[in-house]
C-alpha cells in the first residue's frame, strides 16, 4: 500500500520508495511480513480446530503447534519463490 501512496504523491518519491523497499532491508522488511502471514493463518486454522473441540490433548496440542511452525516456513518459501522466479 505504501507504493500507491507514493505513486500518488509524485515520481521522485516513488523512486524512492521503490528503491528502499527493492532493496536488502526492505526485502527483509517484506519477508518478515509475509512470514508472519503465513504463522497467522497456520495458526488460525489451528485454532478453528480447537473451536471445534479438537487437539486439546498436549501431544496433540505440541504437535499442531510445530505443524504450523513448519507450514508458515514452507508456505513463506514458497510464496517467496514465486514471488523472485
């Protein structure tokens, strides 16, 4: 969101907006977003199953919590593939 309201405010301060967030801390800055994306909605689904009464168990419980530790790094990987191929 931060790009449309640089393009709105004029070319010179898009360009440099474009070239903070194109460049090595904005890319961190933008992985670590999605990152955090991605642990959210593993985490989410997670927690609809315990709405639903399910993995309540602490092995269980353990379990799912790795799960979707490994499932935001998969998903984050992938997206990031995605995104720079």
């Amino acid at each position: 969101m931060t790009w449309i309201v640089a393009a709105a405010v004029g070319e010179d301060f898009y360009k440099s907006v474009a070239g903070l967030l194109g460049g090595p801390l904005g890319l961190l800055v933008l992985f670590g977003f999605s990152a955090s994306f991605f642990y959210h909605l593993a985490n989410g689904i997670r927690h609809l199953c315990w709405d639903a009464g399910y993995g309540f168990e602490k092995k269980r419980a353990r379990l799912t919590g790795w799960v979707a530790i490994i499932t935001a790094a998969i998903l984050t990987a992938l997206f990031w593939l995605a995104v720079l191929v």
